[in-house]
C-alpha cells in the first residue's frame, strides 16, 4: 500500500499569507496525485488533479505541483473562507488512498 | 449538473447489516466507475470500495471490509450500493459516494451517510 504523508499536519495563517503543503508518497507514483478541500460539515471538493492541472471553478490561487515522490499544494494569499482541511489522494496503485489530511486556520 | 444523493444510513448494532445507496444524476452513469470512501468521526478520508465502469463488473475492496461488504451498482436506475455486513464499531463513520475510482480524481462527492455501529 501506498502512504501519503503530509506536512505540516496544522497551520495556523493570516489572511493574505501564502501557504504550502506537502505530501510524499511511499513510491513513485507519477503525476497520479490529486488535492481536495474539506471544510466543516461538508464533503471534500476536488481542488487540483493530476499534480498540477488546475479543476474548473477553483480559484487561481489555488496551485499544485510536483511528480513521483513530492507533491506541493500552495494557497498564494490564503482567504478566511480557505479555512479547511485538505487532503492528498493518489490513484496510481490500489488499494486508493489519501494523506492524513491538514487543518489550516485563519489567525 | 452532477448529482449524488446517499441514503441508508443508521444506528445498527455489532454484527448487524446495512445496505447504503447512491442516486446518481446529471451523467451517463454507465459509463463511470464509482467509489465508496468514508470517514470515522474526527477522522481523515478512506478508501472503501469501487466499482468499475463501462459495463464492466470488476470490484475492488480494502482489506479490512473484503468478505463483509459488497459494492454493486444497477445502471438501469442509475444507483450505485454498498451492502455491508458484519459491521464492526470501527466501520462507525460517514460513508461517501464518489465519481470515480478508475484512476484519476474523485469527483464529485455525495452529501454522506451517516453509518454508527453500537450497541
């Protein structure tokens, strides 16, 4: 199986702030990486797809990159209502899974 | 627009089984394949299950549920399901249904059904 681990588990931003969050996979596992956004009470929402491909309706500063191992998600000037928990999943072996998840709070 | 609507959940007690549906609308939902993921209370996302598109009948589980649950999903009312039984305390979570599953993205997510094992 396949582990995601994700860094930092928390952050705690001001608005305006840039964020960056990381997640390292186990093994290689190309460009099958994908980014979602899970705020309180609600189901996650697909944010970035393959690494780095931008999904329809998410706002530009929302950006991913990376391949293989090391993956970066960055929030360039974090808004409140980015306030959630996010998560990396990869889809390139099986059994499916997803990081750990991590929390970012506005300040 | 794509729709996905869960139902089926409850209070069951160890041992015990529940079915969980998954109304899908808005795509050709043949052509798809379809996952269950859920989430323990205060938990991070997992994987369950997922079913195959296309038409095709391939099935794919985590190791913790193979044997006690089963996906299935009827194209003909556009529903995909996710029979459970044996459940376990740790099976408590809120049970999601997804687009996907045949190797990209998982998109969109239901609403989530609430599934709680308890005695």
């Amino acid at each position: 199986e396949i582990v995601l681990t994700q860094s930092p588990d928390f952050q705690s931003v001001t608005p305006k702030e840039k964020v960056t969050i990381t997640c390292r996979a186990s093994q290689t596992i190309g460009s099958s990486l994908h980014w979602y956004q899970q705020k309180p009470d609600q189901s996650p929402k697909l944010l970035i797809k393959y690494a780095s491909q931008s999904f329809s309706g998410v706002p530009s500063r929302f950006s991913g990159s990376g391949s293989g191992t090391d993956f970066t998600l960055t929030i360039n000037s974090l808004e409140a209502e980015d306030a959630a928990t996010y998560y990396c999943h990869q889809s390139s072996i099986l059994p499916w899974t997803f990081g750990q998840g991590t929390k970012v709070e506005i300040k | 627009e794509v729709q996905l609507l869960e139902s089926g959940g409850g209070l069951v007690q160890p041992g015990g089984s529940l079915r969980l549906s998954c109304a899908a609308s808005g795509f050709t939902f043949i052509n798809y394949a379809m996952t269950w993921v859920r989430q323990a209370p205060g938990k991070g996302l997992e994987w369950v299950s997922t079913i195959s598109g296309g038409g095709g009948t391939s099935t794919y589980y985590r190791d913790s549920v193979t044997g006690r649950f089963t996906i299935s999903r009827d194209n003909s009312k556009n529903t995909l399901y996710l029979q459970m039984n044996s459940l376990r305390a740790e099976d408590t979570a809120i049970y999601y249904c997804a687009k996907g599953g045949g190797g990209g993205p998982f998109d969109p997510w239901g609403q989530g059904t609430l599934v709680t094992v308890s005695s």
